[in-house]
C-alpha cells in the first residue's frame, strides 16, 4: 500500500504495529534518515537498542546472504516488545531476499522497516511493498515540511506556549534550513526553554538557529543602514582582516538595500513583502528592515543604490584605485543619507 503526504504524517505519528513491512524511499537520504529514524522509535520505544529489539542489516549483507533477513525477523528477543529488523541502502537487487521474508512473516514476527534511494515506478522494490496487502511504501519528498508535519515535531519535542510571531519564524526556518540542521535547532531550543514556563519568543529561537558566516557582514550593513556612520570604518577593518574584500562587501550592501527598496515600493505592506523575500528573513532582523524601511523611504534607497551601482561601477575599473577607501567612502555617505 502506497500512502500519500497526508496519511503519511499521521501514520509517523501513530504508525500500524501491525504491518509487516514499511518502506521509506527518496533522492535526499538525510530526510529519509530522520523519518526511518522517528518511525522506528514510534514503533519501539526509545530504549529499543538497549533492550536488543533492533536489529540493523545492510543491503549489501543480504545479497549475499540472503536469508539474513527472515533469520532476523523470526528471532525471538530477550525483551519484551515490538522489534524492528532496519535495512539499509536497500535496491531492486534486494527485492528478493525481502519476498521472502514478506511471504514467511506472522504476526508477532519483527516489523521490516526498508530505507532505500530514489526508487521510480517501474522498481521491483517498490512495487513489492505497494501491492502488498500489510505492508506500506512511502515517498520522502524534498518539498517543505507541511504546517502538520512541524507541528508534529514541535509536539516530539515538546515544544508549547509558542506565541504566533515565533511559529511564524519556525515554519520560516523550517523551509530555509535543511531537515537536519532543522531538528537541531528545535533540540536546542526545547533545551534553552526547558525550566521556562513563558511564551517561546523569537529571540528565543534566534540564538538556537545556526549562527550565520555572515554575521558580520549583517552588522556592518545594519549600521550604514542605520546612520551609525562611527562604526563603519572599525568594522570595514575587522572585515578587511578576516579576507573580506570590498566587492563582496558593496554586493551584500546592495542586496540588502534593494530588499529594503522592495519593502518600502511594495503596495501589500512593508511587513508582508519582507514576509516574500526569498531567502526569508524572521525574527528582530525582520523587525530592523521594516524599520529602515520605513525609515528610509522609497526616494532615499533610490539614491542609496545609485551610489552602490557607482561604487560597484569605480570596482570594475581598469584604473588602479584604492577599492576598500573608495567602498568605504560610500558607506559612510549613504548612512549620512537617512533621515534624523
């Protein structure tokens, strides 16, 4: 049987003891690392290594052993429990050993959870496990994760009092990092919060998320955009001795004054058009746009780009000129360009 997204969250949360088999398939192996990885503890407990209720194979192990598997499945454990037999790597040339195991399991016999690659239609792995009556095929897509699925592992994680602002940059992290580094955070986070009863803020979530390389490149440019024309020249040096040079810096800068153009020319609201940016931006870095946002005004980002667009212009010319003085000129003129 083969389930859709939909069914398939719900079978994550609550999965059927009683299948014979389920099979978790797709290109991105880290997705399908972490889903195999939640299903087997919903199906077993977290003790289930301790106890000896896992056993792990490899697919490599059952094509030359092939009867490894139905071995594996038929043993009888020393605890009491539901057990898992976990296949790895699993291909079209381990359909056969599977078969078998399929044709010869009963009830009480280990539940044969299958990870495998990108299977299409026409695989025999696949086709197996979705003609069969007990056993359950299920695509690991690389599509965002559903509001239903972070919920999920929010709940997994035992995450509560989250106020709408910081489910909104959740759901915002959880389309931008990868499916691993998403889970991390979350760890960190119920961490961080675990002896605090108070609402989860967005700042809460900031200092758990991945700290970006960035970092400071962000702060250089929120203090031009800012008007803190003092700070600009310590922070170019600090970057100048990390190996920034001047043309990455005028491109950040640029980037981030047309995003603000984008925000404050949008007709939907300055708020919602940061909202669209693609990357995204959430939590007190959204809030500070929106204020230079506001703040600047769609004429004098105009102007502020115009400059940009003639520093990147000085850059790219053949004429030897001292780049980083000529950048930072730049920037310390268009901070003097906000509005007091």
């Amino acid at each position: 049987m083969k389930l859709a997204s939909r069914d398939a969250v719900r079978f994550f949360n609550k999965p059927d003891k009683s299948k014979s088999a389920v099979l978790l398939y797709g290109a991105d192996a880290m997705r399908v690392a972490l889903r195999r990885k939640a299903l087997i503890e919903a199906l077993t407990g977290p003790n289930a290594d301790e106890e000896m209720r896992l056993t792990r194979l490899d697919a490599a192990l059952l094509r030359k052993d092939p009867a490894a598997l139905g071995d594996a499945v038929k043993a009888v454990g020393f605890f009491p429990g539901l057990r898992v037999v976990q296949v790895d790597s699993a291909t079209d040339t381990t359909t056969k050993a599977i078969k078998t195991a399929l044709e010869d399991w009963q009830a009480g016999d280990a539940v044969i959870v299958i990870s495998a690659g990108q299977l299409n239609t026409r695989s025999s792995l696949r086709k197996l496990v979705e003609s069969g009556r007990n056993s359950v095929a299920i695509g690991i897509y690389t599509d965002p994760p559903s509001r239903e699925e972070i919920e999920a592992q929010l709940a997994a994680k035992g995450l509560q009092n989250l106020p709408p602002d910081t489910l909104r940059d959740i759901q915002t992290l959880a389309h931008e990092l990868d499916p691993g580094d998403f889970s991390q955070t979350l760890e960190k986070l119920s961490l961080y919060t675990l002896a605090d009863s108070s609402p989860v803020t967005p700042q809460d979530l900031l200092a758990c998320a991945p700290a970006s390389h960035e970092a400071g490149l962000d702060e250089l440019i929120r203090h031009i955009a800012e008007g803190r024309s003092g700070e600009i020249g310590p922070y170019m040096a600090r970057l100048t001795s990390q190996g920034t040079n001047p043309t990455t810096l005028t491109i950040t800068a640029t980037r981030h004054f047309r995003q603000l153009h984008v925000a404050a020319a949008s007709r939907q609201g300055i708020e919602q058009a940061l909202g669209s940016l693609r990357p995204p931006v959430f939590g007190p870095r959204r809030d500070q746009m929106a204020r230079q946002a506001r703040n600047w005004g769609m004429n004098r980002l105009e102007a502020a780009l115009s400059v940009l667009m003639e520093n990147d212009l000085g850059l790219r010319s053949s004429k030897p000129v001292p780049a980083m003085a000529m950048t930072e000129r730049a920037f310390i003129r268009i901070s003097m360009m906000r509005p007091r």
